[in-house]
C-alpha cells in the first residue's frame, strides 16, 4: 500500500494531552482504534479505561461507531493533509454502570423541603 494512502490520526485525551501520532490503514476500524489507544494509554493519568470498550472517539462532533472505517470516519475533512486529531472519552459501558447501581440501590427515603408560603 502506497505510503500516501495512510492516514495520520492522533488522539486527544480530558486532560488535553495526546497519544500518537500513528499511521492507519483507511480500512482500519473505529475498534482498532480504540484497541490502539488503550494499550497506549498513559498510566499515571486519573482516569484510565478497563477495557477498549470503555473508550469513546468523537470527530466532527459525533461519535464513533465501532464498525466504521478510518475512511469511512474521515469524510467530512475533504482534502485535508496532516495529522487529524480525534477527541477520547472514557466512559464506562452501562452493563458495568448498572449492575454497579444495583448494589448501591439502598432504599432512600424522600423528603420535600419545599416551603410555599
């Protein structure tokens, strides 16, 4: 594959620091991607990713999906040269997020302070 055709991503973390920058095949996918930056990730930073699945890209204000393409992702740029840097986002998947809710789901007791005078 010709040297040209790569295209040059880097990926910008919260605390806005990046990793990469890398070259990538435009058949690669969003899930490589995101496979990519998290054996890459930074351990010393607060928020870290259990796992790819964990990881959200964002570029051109949307969200990536997994089966997506890097070819496929990079339409709206045109013909845009250099390095293009996509946005990261960790948030954990909601299987995790619910059944860690399920057993913080202490019963609560509501109260109204609400005066109307």
């Amino acid at each position: 594959m010709p040297e040209e055709e790569l295209v040059e991503l880097k990926f910008r973390l919260y605390d806005g620091s990046d990793i990469g920058p890398f070259r990538y095949s435009p058949t690669s996918t969003v899930s490589m991607l995101k496979e990519r930056i998290f054996s890459e990730w930074p351990k010393d930073k607060k928020i870290i990713p259990k796992a790819a699945i964990d990881i959200k890209l964002i570029n051109a204000g949307k969200i990536l999906e997994n089966n997506k393409t890097v070819g496929q992702c990079k339409v709206p740029f045109g013909e845009l040269k250099g390095v293009i840097t996509m946005h990261v986002v960790v948030q954990p998947s909601l299987a995790k997020s619910k059944t860690e809710k399920k057993l913080d789901d202490t019963p609560r007791k509501h109260f109204c302070g609400c005066s109307i005078l």
